[in-house]
C-alpha cells in the first residue's frame, strides 16, 4: 500500500477531526497581547487556557528586555549547538541562576523541554538500566521512555503500591543485570493538576535503591515557598536528582533546564543528542529568561496573586458543587459527566455566548462519559474574571444537565 494512500484513509486520532473542529476546537487562533483576555474569532473572551501563570508573558519588563535582545543580538545569534559553536556567558549565567533558584547545584539551560527531556532519559539509561515512570506523565517522558533499550515499567498513576509493586520487579531485574533504577513523576500532572507524590516515591528508598527524576513543568514558580516547585512545596527539593522545568509555563519563554549534581549536569550536556545535534537558543530567550527569573525571585507577589485567583476559582467552583478531581495545585479541572457532543455543544456556548475560553479534554483521553473543562488562573485574572467564570459555568452545568447539549452533534455544534 503506497503510504500516503495510508495516510489519507486514516488521518490519526484528532486529524480525522479536523474538517469539523480546526480553528475552532482544535488549533484556534488567540489574539491580542497574552493576557486575561484575548480576542477569539473576533470576540472578547476570558482566557482560560494559557500558562502564563505568573503574568510574565506580557510583562512590561520583560517584553522591553525581550525587544532590547533582540535589537542587539537579532534572533540567529549564537549559531550552533552549544557543544560546537553557540554556547555564550548568558548561556552559563542562567543555567547557574536557575539551578541556585531551585536549590541545586548545577544547572544544564535545554533548547526546548519536549525534546529535552525524551533525551535526557535516553542519555540517562543504558540497556541493562530499568525506568519506572508514572502511568500519566506527559508525552515528553513516555517518548523518552520509548527510547530506552532495557525494561521499562508504568505504575498506576500516583499509586504507591503500584510504584513498589514495580519497583520489586525492577530491583529482580537489575540485580541480574548490574544496572541501576530510573525513577520518574511529575511534579505536578498537567491534566488533573494533583502533585505528584514525590515524599511517597521518596520513602520507598527506605527499602530500594533508585533516582529520581522529576518533570515539574507546572509547579516551577507556582509551588513552595519561593517558587522552587513541588519538590520544595512537599519538602524532599534536596530527594530530587534530577530536576526538570520548562520555560513554557511560568517562565512564559521558550527553552527548559534541568538541575542536580555538578558531574550528571556534566554528563547530560555531553551526552544528550537533542542539545548536541541542535542549534542553541538564540539571544532573546536567554536574556529574557534571566529577566524572568530575576521577576520571579523578586516578586514573589506575583505567586501570591496567581494563588488569589486560582483559590477564589477553586472554591467559588466547589462552592456551587462542582467536582474539581484531586488536584493539589493551580490547574483546575471541572468534572462533569456528559458526551463527546455534549462536550463541544458546552464549550461552543461557553466561548460564544458567554466568552469563556477553556480547554476541552473529552474521550480518548479520559474515559468515555467524561468531560473535563481546564481552567489555568494566572496572575494576570481578576476577581471579577472568576466571577463571570463562575456564573457562566453553574449555567451551562445546568444546561448540561437538563440535556439542552444532547441535541446535534459535532458538525452541528461547530460555529461556522
Ligand atoms: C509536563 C511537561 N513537560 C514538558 C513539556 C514540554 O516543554 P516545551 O514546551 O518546552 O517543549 C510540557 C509542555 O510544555 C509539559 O507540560
């Protein structure tokens, strides 16, 4: 069969979507400057889906650095891996900046988090190692996880029983191989925003050996004490060995950065082929990121404010009954119960009649019967964002329940 012909028949889970959702569900455009609210087919609409947790993205400072480094520098500078041609001071400046804001000491400043992380586990792990990772860790570590030669286990997610269940069998397998234990969470789980239990994982070094390595992409600058993340919020930041951020969420850039020992930083930067086989980031993003950071040190009012919102959304919504799963952190999901049709129908009414935009999450990705509604507070919501939230959401859940959505499918829920 030609392959394309493949292809075309069967255009993959969402792509076989596409003619109904694209622009409206799936790939919508948002425009206008980051903010609370944005611009979504040509309406105003409260935004609800962007990770600029700390307001960072459109912040006045940070976007006359961004605009100054790329005055000076322009957008291709430096050229090259860093390994060959395009490592900088600035570069070396932030990977130490941000290793001391999560209390580690050595830092490694990533091209981007995605590609990062699926080959830090590919670097970290040779054929005669096992990793035992989260049931529902994101895509980056299931892809980097899929890389890896040796056994590899899931444990259900969060499940501690489960972990020790598979870390028995891990152990069987390395005392027979001489290998070593790859351990890996999230520090806080993107979708239903509970924290990963890491002071769980960590107990069980009591009975066996393992490292730790911690994707904390939502609970950089939003947990702990200074914003140093989950690990720092549940008390075991020094358990982590190594530790992973994004720059895609609180630090509203691009790059990531992993932090832990001086020699397995070391190790990393010299063994991992995305960074090796990879330009560098250029100038604005690293000039930037140290602006963000410098923010994020020293005002620490901007964590407090995102934790106003996101607690006078989390219990406003719980107040009028709805069920917000377990989550332990500034992500909020609304469980509802409902159809994949249904689902569309709400999120159409919320975004054109009440002008809420949120994400959708609906089967494949949890089962059937299921709706989750994703809502991201940031620094830069109001008080009266979450009230207008709120008063639209008790609205369209008792729509949803008297079966106003169970009308008209896909197609018709589409606004044209
Ligand atoms: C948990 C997690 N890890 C990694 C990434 C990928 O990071 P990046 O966008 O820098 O590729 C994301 C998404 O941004 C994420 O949510």
């Amino acid at each position: 069969m030609d392959l394309f012909d493949r292809i075309r028949e069967n255009a993959g889970p969402l792509g076989k979507y596409a003619d109904v959702a694209e622009g409206y569900y799936i790939f919508p455009k948002l425009e206008g400057d980051i903010a609370n609210r944005m611009i979504f087919n040509g309406k105003e609409v409260i935004v609800w889906s962007v990770n600029n947790y700390l307001g960072l993205a459109n912040h006045p400072e940070v976007r006359a650095v961004d605009a100054a480094a790329g005055a000076d520098w322009g957008m291709a500078y430096p050229m090259g891996s860093r390994m060959m041609s395009g490592n900088t001071n600035y570069h070396c400046e932030l990977e130490d900046k941000l290793a001391a804001f999560v209390d580690k000491p050595a830092g490694l400043l990533v091209n981007f988090g995605y590609q990062a992380m699926t080959s830090s586990i590919d670097a970290l792990l040779s054929r005669k190692d096992v990793v035992v990772y989260d049931a529902e860790c994101h895509a980056c570590i299931v892809d980097g996880v899929r890389m890896h030669l040796g056994h590899r286990f899931a444990f259900d997610h969060n499940d501690m029983a489960s972990l020790e269940k598979n870390l028995r069998r891990a152990q069987a397998l390395v005392e027979k191989s001489g290998g070593g234990i790859l351990v890996i969470s999230e520090g806080v789980f993107g979708m239903g925003g509970e924290q990963g239990d890491l002071k769980g994982i960590i107990k069980l070094r009591e009975k066996y050996s393992f490292r730790l390595l911690v994707d904390d992409a939502h609970g950089f600058g939003t947990l702990g004490a200074t914003g140093a993340g989950a690990g720092e919020e549940q008390g075991v930041q020094d358990e982590i060995d190594v530790y992973f951020s994004t720059f895609a969420k609180s630090m509203a850039g691009i790059g990531a950065f992993f932090a832990g020992e001086p020699d397995i930083m070391q190790y990393l930067k010299y063994n991992m082929r995305s960074q090796i086989f990879a330009k560098s980031l250029p100038m604005p993003f690293v000039i930037g990121g140290l602006k963000r950071l410098e923010l994020l040190k020293t005002h620490p009012e901007l964590k407090d404010r995102l934790w106003t919102i996101a607690t006078a959304l989390q219990d406003g919504l719980r107040d009028r009954g709805f069920n917000l799963g377990h989550t332990t952190s500034c992500v909020t999901p609304v469980v509802l119960k409902g159809s994949v049709d249904e689902a569309t129908q709400m999120v159409n009414d919320l975004r054109n009649n009440y002008g809420i935009f949120c994400s959708i999450v609906v089967y494949p990705v949890i089962p059937k019967g299921m709706i989750i509604l994703r809502l991201i507070p940031t620094a830069v919501h109001t008080l009266e964002d979450v009230e207008v939230t709120l008063n639209a959401f008790s609205e369209v859940a008792d729509k949803l329940s008297a079966g106003t959505y169970s009308e008209g499918g896909f197609a018709e829920a589409r606004i044209a």
